[in-house]
C-alpha cells in the first residue's frame, strides 16, 4: 500500500466522487450516515487522547513470557478497560482476549484488532515511537500502533460510543476483539475460540479497504550457514592471505523488510571498493557508508523498512548489500557461504524467480513474494530468515519439494553443509460468500467517492480466518503505503476520521 499525495487523500476523493453520474454513487441509511457525522463533529479530540493513552504500553511479545504474565500487556489492558468503562461499554477479560461491547442481542457483530505490537528501533523515529507524534510531520499521527493496531481500537471505540450517545436500536450486539498475541502467536485465540461462541458476521480492522477477501499464506524458510571449521580451507586462519568476507549482519524480525545490513571484508583493496561503488550508483532507495580499518572494509547500508507482505514498499538493505558483493564469488567460510547464497537463490527480486522453481502467482492474488528478512548468530552459525506470502495455485506439498530441490541442489554444486533446514508454509485464505461485503463496499464508496469498488487480496495475514463470516476493512487506503512494520508508522489525521466515519456507519448498517 501507499503513495503520498499532493492534495489529501480524501479530498481528491470527494473532487473525484462529484464528477461520477449520480446513478453510480452508493448510499447509505440517513440514520449511519448522520451517526457517522456526529461522531466526526463530537470525538476527533478524544479519539486522538484514547490512541496517545493505548501507545504509551510497549506491548511487544517477549519471548518465553505469555501475554498473561507480562506486566505491560496487563496495564494496557487496565486502560482498556478504564476507556471502555468511560464510553459505557461493557468489558471482558479473558486473558489473551478482551471484549468490549455494546447491546445485548444474541445476534452478534464483530470487530476483529490486536493490542500487540512489533518491534522499534527507537533511534529510527524522531521522538520515542510509544509517544504519539503530531508534531514532526503536521496532519500524520505517528509512533508504533497508530496504524496497526491500536489506531483501529480507537476508532472503533468511539464508534461504538457515537452509536450509544444516539440511542440507536440495534438489533444486534457490537463486540470489540482486541487480541494480544496476533504478532507473534495465534494458538492462543484458536483456543479462546474453541471455548467460546463468536458473532455471526466480523470485520477485521487490521488490513486495507474496500474489502479484504484473500490474503496470502504466510511461510518461513530457515536455515543456518555453519560456524567456519578450524581445520576448514574457509577457516578464518586458512584465508589470512586473501580476501574474504568475516561478517555479514542485518535485520530485525521475521515479517519487517530490513532496513539496516552491515558487512565487513578482509584483505580488501581499492580495485575492490571501485567495483563495489559502481554496483553501489545502480542501486535506487538505497545509500552505503564506507570505512577502512587497515586491509579490512566495513560497509553499512540503509534501505528502507516495510511489512514483509508488501515488499514493493520497501528497499530491502539485506539483498541489495549482497549485491554489492556479487563482484565476486566469495570463499564459502560462514558469511562468505551466505552472500554466495542470497546472491545465487534470491537476488534483489522481490518473487522468488531465482530459487529454484517456487515462483508463481495467481489471477486474483498475484505472486508470491520471497524476502530475506533477518540474520541471527547462533551457536551453530549464521541463521537466515526468509520470508515468504504464497498464493493460491500450488499446494504445501508441492512448494516444500521445491524449496527442498533448490537447497539440495545449491548445497552440492557450493560444497556447503547447510544446518537446521526447515520451512513452515501456511495456507492462503479466500472468504468469497461473507454476506457484509455489499454492504461494506456501499460504505467505502459513499465515504470515499470510489465507484464500483470491488474486494482485494493482500499479502499479509489477519485474525479474518479463525472468525465467522470475516473479511478486513481498513484502515489503510487502496493505492497508499502501509507503514505497520516499518521505522515509519503513521496514520493520517484525515484517514484516522475518515475510519471512524465508516466504521460508525457499517456497524449500524451491519446491526440494526
């Protein structure tokens, strides 16, 4: 998603929507759409406050504490309830699942969000990324969350608020899911929902509009470059003489575009550094530091983060380093092994066309995506994480000898070992027959002035398969960035009013 705008968005939206015939316009009852409007005029201030309250909680998973141990998930789940309790809303607590809600009818409608959220580097933002920002860039809410999730949970707090202040019957009950393991573990929700009965029809507030129907499976591929033997001609002591690479770093977690890589190379030479500042000028959204030591070159370079799902938004700092090195065909020692590879099986290309033969795509849900995402020491070596979003149009089956013939085959004709080879791929989800989604897409194109709006697939993976009936909308618009993942999360202040206007609406279209 995203492409910045010289008008706002929603402007250009509106000057576009005037020059449509009226027939082609979608509607909306009187009722949603003077709801929509109070809760524009009434609670932008308050809507913002809630957000600024929900981002001050580093609710990042830590690994080997669950979430109904770690004391910061706890306190964000107090506030949770002291705003819910605030709007008039009742609240739930069922551990890794809170629901807040509104009525009493045994009809349901859900709103489907996550209070966890992924890693930062703190030195990347210009102030602290738990602090709402509204200050650097006017008109952009900006910090960890504002767009993934808890911009989502704000909005739809207040929309449920905008609905109760207006006595609005419903027939049926709103209920807010907010979930506390999305980013880093779903078997807890999939047990909550074993135990508990779900509202009939959902809306996950955790993707992009119109409609979200489709979204790719997500899959990692890991493996690990052996620690050099000591009696190794890749050894470190056997390639003293010559020029070799002794590190190669970069990375921050799974399912993130790397922004940051960083190599070092020994024995190295101007002749070298020439070659490499010239693969360096073809290189577009990245830029490289350079820095000798004696015979030993550091390279740093700086591309630009993004959701995995989206790599097109982002310049990935991994690939494009190794890149630089493809100048030569460097001693398979561990990090030497590893930029070998990247440069053999994935490349700067975003598709996976050179690993073996994985690649492929789908008429609706386009290709699959192949990343490298981050590099780990380990005990054992160099670890690689690759990220992949596969499509309909091969099975699980059929991708894992793929994946297992292109490694094999590298592997024999490198003379290297890899260790701990695994994949896990999951399945893609298509949900065709949910019966929101007219209704959904009537909102989106009154809102918007978009004709004839019609669902989407996207590479990332939502909550949207484990619910009934579930489809995304929002909060990210069609043709804009998506910045959930990145150094760089913002929502607009516009778009943020915008989702609160639509979900009123839709939960009353969907309710009454």
């Amino acid at each position: 998603m995203l492409v910045q705008k010289s008008k706002p968005l929603t402007s250009l939206l509106f000057s576009c929507a005037l020059l449509l015939p009226l027939q082609v316009l979608a509607s909306v009852s009187d009722i949603a759409n003077k709801a929509a409007q109070y809760a524009e005029a009434t609670y932008q201030d308050e809507m913002t406050e809630s957000l600024r309250q929900l981002m001050t909680f580093n609710t990042v998973a830590i690994e080997g504490l669950a979430s109904t141990e770690n004391p910061v998930h706890q306190k964000f789940k107090a506030e949770l309830a002291k705003q819910a309790n605030q709007l008039g809303l009742d609240y739930t607590d069922y551990g890794y699942v809170v629901v807040i809600g509104l009525g009493d009818s045994e009809q349901r409608v859900g709103m489907i969000t996550h209070g966890d959220i992924q890693p930062f580097n703190a030195s990347k933002w210009a102030q602290s990324p738990l602090l709402l920002d509204q200050k650097s860039e006017p008109g952009k809410l900006i910090g960890r969350g504002t767009e993934d999730d808890k911009g989502p949970i704000s909005n739809a707090l207040y929309a449920m608020k905008s609905i109760k202040d207006l006595k609005i019957k419903l027939n049926k009950r709103i209920e807010l899911y907010v979930y506390m393991a999305e980013e880093s573990d779903w078997e807890p929700l999939r047990q909550h929902i074993k135990q508990h009965s779900l509202p009939q029809v959902n809306i996950t507030l955790d993707a992009e509009y119109p409609v979200v129907t489709a979204e790719k499976g997500y899959g990692t591929i890991s493996l690990t470059f052996p620690t050099e033997n000591p009696n190794s001609k890749f050894s470190s002591k056997a390639l003293s003489d010559k020029t070799y690479i002794s590190e190669f770093t970069g990375g921050f977690f799974g399912s993130q575009i790397p922004e940051d890589a960083h190599v070092t190379i020994e024995n190295a030479n101007l002749k070298l550094l020439e070659q490499i500042k010239q693969v360096a000028n073809s290189h577009t959204g990245m830029s490289y530091s350079y820095q000798w030591q004696g015979k030993q070159l550091s390279i740093t370079a700086l591309g630009k983060s993004a959701h995995s799902s989206k790599p097109k938004d982002g310049v990935n700092a991994i690939t494009h380093l190794a890149n630089l090195l493809a100048v030569n065909h460097w001693p398979n020692n561990t990090s030497g092994a590893l930029v070998n590879f990247i440069n053999d099986q994935l490349g700067t290309g975003l598709y996976g066309n050179k690993f073996g033969n994985i690649a492929f795509s789908d008429d609706f849900m386009g290709p699959m995506t192949v990343q490298a995402t981050v590099l780990k020491e380990t005990v054992k070596g160099l670890a690689l994480n690759i990220n992949i979003r596969r499509p309909n149009g091969k099975t699980t089956k059929q991708l894992e000898h793929e994946i297992k013939v292109a490694l094999l085959q590298w592997q024999q004709k490198n003379q290297v070992t890899l260790l701990d080879v695994s994949s896990e791929i999951n399945e893609p989800f298509v949900q065709n027959h949910a019966p929101q989604i007219d209704t959904l897409l009537e909102v989106f194109s009154f809102y918007t002035g978009i004709a004839d709006a019609k669902p989407v697939s996207i590479g990332g993976g939502t909550n949207s398969r484990l619910f009934p009936n579930a489809v995304s909308f929002g909060p990210s618009m069609p043709g804009t960035e998506y910045t959930g993942h990145s150094e760089h999360e913002f929502i607009t202040m516009e778009q943020f009013v915008l989702n609160l206007k639509m979900y009123t609406a839709v939960l009353i279209e969907l309710a009454k």
